[in-house]
C-alpha cells in the first residue's frame, strides 16, 4: 500500500492586477492581458497551485466595472503557464449546463489538466438576464445542484474505452461506450451525451462560494473545495465542522470539501512598520461611504448615516436572514460581528475587506497567524492576492512562502500536472460509469 502524503496548505493567486483592465484598454499598445500574464509568471516561478478569476455581472456596483468574462481571460493564461491551475468563477442561475460543461471541458484539455470551476449562484446581475427579480437563494441553489448533477453526469457520459489507440495511431471511437444522459429535471431537460473527449482530470476540480445554511448544503454534497469568509478563528471552526459534518452524513471521504479562506494580509518589514501601515490605510477610509458599505453587509435594508461611529450597534439592527436575497453568508457573518459588540468604525474597517479574514503583522508574525488555522484543521488552500505589486510580491515570495515551506506546511514544488493533484485532492475513479473520490484526505 502506498503512504499517501503529508497534508500541506495550497496556495492561490488572483489573477487580476495594477494596472487595470481599463487602464489598459485605453492603450493601443496594450493588452487587457498584459498584467495578468506577469502575475501568472510570478505565480508559476513561487510555486503558486492556482490562478484565480473572479466576476461580478452587472456596472458599476462593488467594483464590476472592468470585470471581463473570466473564462476566456483565464483560458489565455493556459498559454503562458505549464503547472499553474486556472481557476474561473462563473454562475449556474445564468448558464447552462451543457455549455458549462463543454467551456469547462475545453479549459480542462487547453490546459492539460488545469481547469476549476468556482460555482456562484449570484447575488447581482439579473437585470441583465431576466426575471427582473433575482431568484430566492433556495431557488438559486436547487438551480445549481440540478446544474451540477447534469454536468457532472455529462462529463461521466464517455465510458471506459471509448477512446482508444489504433494500430496506425489514430484514435478509435466505441460509440457504443459513450452514453446518453436523459436529463429531465425541475429546470433541465438535456439529452447529452457530451461531444467533447473524455477530460485530462476526469472532471474539473468543483470549488463552490458561499456560506448561507443553503450554500453549506450545496457544498457539502458537491464541492471539493469551498471558498469562504471567515474572519475569525472561532467562525472558521464551525463552519468546518458543519460543512464536514453535512459531508460525512452524505458518505463523502473525510476532510472534504477543503476549505479556501481569502488572506487579507497588511504586511511590513517591522512591526513599526505595519502599524504605520495599518494607521495610513485606516485615515484613508471614507467613513461616510464605509456606512453605506457596512449597511449593504447586512443586506441594504438599514439606515446607519446617523449611527454613532465609536459605539456599537443596536442588536434590533440585525435582519432575519431569511428576508434577505443575496449574500446570506455576508450578513450572517456582521450579523455577528454586532453581536460581538464591534463599534460601527469597527465594521466599517472590517467591511473594507468585505468580511474576509484579516491580518497585519511581519511575514513571521503571518505565517504564525496562518500555521494556526492550518494546524487547526480550518485551512486548506490559501488565497495570496497582490503579486502584480512588486513590494507585495517580495513580501509573498521571499518573506511568506519560504517560512510557510521552511516550517512543511506549503509543499515546495508542484506535485503533478494537474490541479487535482496539487490541490491535494484524491484521485478520481469510476464507479457505475461515474466519478468518485477514493480516499479519504483529511
């Protein structure tokens, strides 16, 4: 029997940066690509597991001007990158499943193996799409396993030997191995079978955001990896626990899905130096603005110009999460951060990295911060933002990782040619003409 190896942290990268997309569309000379080719270079020379797209879907609102459709951006970094996975964010309410599967599937093989899907069911965009009303978040995500179980059965749809080498080298097709789905369900009816080759990972890695009790569901029974926001230690470890707990239940291998945290890191040589930064970063926050961000933390349905910044907010201020339409997991998590008795500047500065976690200190002071959770069993893969900023990427890659590595915690070297594979996920293998995961990883 082979030992499986140790557990170790991967590491993610967005792959966005400074200058910005329209910065660069302004100049002839320049690619919208341009920065994100470099920080894709930086990643592949740190040993950075993945590149990650996000995508927002509608103008102007939380920074979504300049977004660009993440899978054709992140498909052209395959192109630049050998070992790096790519990583889109792309939503099941407005997609089909059977492009999804086949845009997905193309990524996989453009890549050789790279290819993962961030499912989203979106909390914006719908007057782009129609109904003029978003879906209720149940609606959203019974939307969303119903895409999940069609495209997952629409990669699985090329059995065994399907595929095979002639004698003169060409492929053979068995068309008699390669099966239709019949789909018909709640919002789906799709016959299949999928037209595209078996792919290089049997199927994309599947890494699923959000963390309302309906995206907990939805994670626990598909999701490899899960994308969250969590800003305390003490958050963390009931979510782990709950989402683990739901997964088990539903007979899936221990220590899945992983768990994804975004690392808002402030860093500085010195500890001097990260007060100093923190001190700059905090006088430069808008605070009348940052009201208005805070209130759309808890779901846009309070008033907080007239609240008293150095004073906590009333508990009568929380809403019922189940009046709210998007973003649950957000307002549960400041819903408890006013339980805490967090003053309004408080949430206000905690709202600035929309309630992700959140560190300052020297790159030993964070990687203590991040050994912590890791050890603790709360954190799997790591997001490492910033590489486009040359002090940002000096920091990553001389200061943080080296000490991650230094200690076992990040791996030194990919492992592998796919994603699968560095993320630490188990191997897929069929069982009844699908794919399962066969170990445990926990």
């Amino acid at each position: 029997m082979t030992a499986r190896p140790p557990r170790t942290l991967a590491t993610i990268t967005g792959a966005g940066g400074t200058p910005g997309t329209y910065d660069l569309a302004i100049d002839p000379r320049r690619s919208t690509l341009d920065t994100a080719v470099e920080v894709a270079k930086r990643a592949e020379a740190a040993r950075i597991d993945a590149l990650f797209a996000a995508d927002l879907l509608t103008f102007g609102a939380q920074g979504a001007i300049g977004s660009q459709e993440p899978l054709i951006f992140i498909a052209a970094l395959s192109q630049v990158t050998r070992h790096t996975g790519l990583i889109a964010t792309v939503s099941t309410t407005f997609h089909h499943p059977f492009n999804l599967a086949r845009l997905f599937g193309t990524l996989d093989h453009v890549s050789n193996g790279r290819a993962a899907w961030n499912l989203v069911t979106s909390a914006i965009g719908e007057e782009n799409f129609g109904p003029d009303e978003l879906p209720s978040p149940e609606r959203r995500y019974a939307r969303a396993a119903e895409t999940l179980d069609v495209v997952n059965a629409l990669w699985d749809s090329w059995g065994d030997g399907a595929l095979t080498r002639g004698p003169d080298g060409h492929a053979v097709l068995d068309a008699t191995k390669v099966q239709p789905i019949d789909h018909r369900g709640e919002f789906f009816s799709v016959a299949g079978p999928l037209n595209i080759p078996p792919l290089p990972q049997g199927r994309p890695v599947q890494i699923q955001a959000g963390q309302s009790e309906a995206g907990i569901a939805l994670g626990a029974r598909y999701a490899e990896v899960v994308f969250t926001s969590l800003p305390t230690m003490e958050i963390a470890q009931n979510y782990t626990a709950t989402i683990r707990r739901q997964a088990a239940d539903l007979g899936r291998p221990g220590g899945l899905p992983l768990v994804f945290s975004s690392f808002h890191a402030t860093f500085g040589a010195t500890e001097a130096e990260v007060r100093a930064t923190v001190r700059d970063r905090h006088d430069a926050i808008d605070y009348d603005h940052g009201r208005v961000l805070v209130a759309d933390m808890l779901g846009g349905g309070v008033d907080l110009s007239e609240a008293a910044l150095d004073a906590p907010l009333p508990e009568n201020l929380i809403p019922d999460v189940r009046s709210i339409n998007r973003r649950r997991g957000r307002v549960e998590v400041f819903s408890d951060h006013i339980r805490r008795g967090l003053t309004l500047r408080e949430l206000i500065v905690a709202a600035q990295d929309t309630g992700h976690w959140t560190v300052a200190g020297t790159p030993e002071q964070l990687a203590d911060a991040v050994e912590e959770r890791f050890r603790a069993g709360v954190l799997d893969v790591l997001s490492l933002n910033g590489l486009a900023d040359d002090r940002q990427h000096d920091f990553i890659d001389n200061g943080l990782l080296p000490i991650l590595r230094s200690r076992g915690i990040v791996k030194p070297d990919y492992v592998g040619p796919t994603l699968r594979e560095n993320l630490g996920l188990p191997a897929l293998t069929r069982t009844d003409s699908t794919w399962g995961a066969d170990l445990d990883v926990g």
